[in-house]
C-alpha cells in the first residue's frame, strides 16, 4: 500500500476542494480512483497490475497453466506460423494464441485489421518464405495436395487469421495481398474441442488446433508429436474454464455433433421457464413452406 501513499494524499485533497466548490460528479470519480488504489496490487517495479501474471504461460496467476506446458515446448519447427489476429481477438481471455505463443518457437503475430502490405511492413515480409494463407476461399487446395508437391525440405509460411467468423471475412477482404497469395484448407476428421465456444460452422477449428493439424500435415519428423502436445495443452485450458462453469447443462459441448441443436433447446427451454402466465400467451401457427406441405402433413 505504501507506493500508493501519495496518490490518497493528493486524491483526498482534490475530494475536499471539489465539495466545496460543489463538483459532486468529480468527487465521485476520484472516491472511484482511491478505492482502486486499494484494489490494485502494485508489481516490483511499481507499476499496478489489476490481476497477478504468469509471463511463462501468458495468463493470470489463477488459471496458470505451466503445470500443463508439453515436454519439449517451445517446439522448433521448419514451419514458420504467422498469426494475423484482430486486436478485439488478443482481448479475450480463453483465447488460443497465448498458448502458441508459450509452445512454439518461430511464431510471428499480426495484431491488425489489415495485414501490412510489403511497402509497409518490408521487414515482415522479408520473414515470410512461400508464404500460404490457411483459409477457406477461391482457389483453396487441401494442404495435403500442397505438401504432396513438396520437396522433404521445403518451408512455407502459414498464415493463419485469427478472430470471429466476421472479423476473419473483413480482415482478409481488407487485405490485398493476402487475397493474393496461395490458399490452402484443412481436412479435419475432428470437431473443435472448444466445449464452451461454438465455432461458425461443422468442421470448423480454433487458432490453436489449426495450426496442429497444420504442423502434424507439413511436419514429416515430428509433426505428429507437435500436434499432439498442443491439443493436450489446449485440452488443459478448456478443463481449467469449465472449472468455473456450474455443473449443469451449461456445459454442453457446442461443437459435437448435435451440439448446436443442445444449445438451441436449451434456450427455448429457459425462454419457457421465464413464462408465468403460459395461458396469457397467443396462440401461434408456425406453417413451413416446401413441396412436402401438403398431403395430410
């Protein structure tokens, strides 16, 4: 509490001022700043930090998970993977890319709406060695065609976009020449193990889980033992949230099969549970159009 000393001091002396001349609004944000400087733990350096953080494994203290780092991470890959994420994406506290940042070693992150074009970035640009864009859209090949036509050692790029469905669709309509490079997609035979967040469509996989399927594909000398870490890695983050999720049916897988139809139940089933008066509701016909409405259906 001692660093904050001054800072009462002076907040005190500026409530007392402002009651007199009667700036009651700022009276209240400043009683607001004092009280979070009794809230706030200072770090050694003296700066405040709202929540106590682990620099190995890139979260909070609470849900550190260096005791789950796979044996060998940061891994080295001949694959050199590039992130281009949206800056509302690095806000979100379960996303996946604090953990390739703790597993792999030659990771490159984009924090953008745009990705730089090589005017405007030459020094990225000059990092990227055959660069691939992994994503769904004109001109996409399964990444398998593409490392059957590839030499044992041969290196790529792979761009990965991460955020939500709408944020990865404009950032790379915005981008010029990431529409222009060479596009790859993923055959994935499982769904996303986000348990809690549902991905846009079947099929569809996180950053992280992208990338493993990406690395197990290109990677012939270890690639599968890669994929296998991160997933187990990841697979410890999903546990550790759902550790503060209640035990109900709120837990419903949102990406097995099924699931998305589990979670629309359950909202229409707590939309009618909210109902007090069932009877006071209007009678709806609900008809759907299609050449099989009809015949006695």
């Amino acid at each position: 509490g001692q660093h904050f000393a001054p800072a009462r001091c002076m907040l005190l002396t500026c409530c007392a001022s402002n009651r007199r001349h009667g700036g009651a609004w700022l009276v209240v944000l400043l009683a607001a700043l004092l009280l979070m400087t009794d809230l706030i733990a200072p770090a050694e350096d003296g700066i405040a930090l709202a929540r106590p953080w682990c620099d190995r494994c890139h979260r909070t203290t609470r849900v550190c998970l260096c005791d789950h780092i796979p044996a060998g991470a940061p891994f080295a890959t001949k694959t050199k993977i590039v992130v281009f994420v949206h800056p509302k994406e690095v806000r979100r506290a379960c996303g996946s890319l604090p953990l390739l940042r703790t597993c792999l070693r030659d990771l490159r992150v984009v924090e953008a709406e745009t990705f730089p074009e090589p005017e405007n970035d030459p020094e990225l640009h000059a990092e990227l060695v055959a660069p691939v864009l992994v994503c769904p859209g004109p001109g996409a090949v399964p990444l398998e065609e593409l490392r059957e036509s590839l030499p044992d050692d041969c290196r790529h790029s792979l761009i990965f976009v991460d955020g939500t469905w709408s944020q990865a669709c404009s950032m790379v309509r915005r981008s010029r020449w990431l529409r222009e490079i060479p596009r790859v997609v993923l055959s994935s035979s499982e769904h996303s193990g986000y348990v809690f967040r549902q991905q846009p469509q079947e099929g569809c996989l996180s950053t992280l889980e992208a990338v493993a399927e990406s690395l197990a594909v290109l990677e012939a000398h270890g690639g599968a033992e890669v994929k296998d870490g991160l997933k187990t890695y990841f697979a410890a983050m999903v546990n550790r949230q759902l550790d503060f999720m209640p035990e109900d049916d709120t837990r419903i897988d949102k990406n097995a099969p099924g699931g998305r139809e589990a979670v629309r139940l359950r909202v229409l089933k707590a939309a009618a549970a909210a109902v007090a008066d069932r009877d006071a509701l209007p009678t709806l016909c609900i008809c759907r159009w299609g050449k099989e409405l009809g015949g006695g259906r």
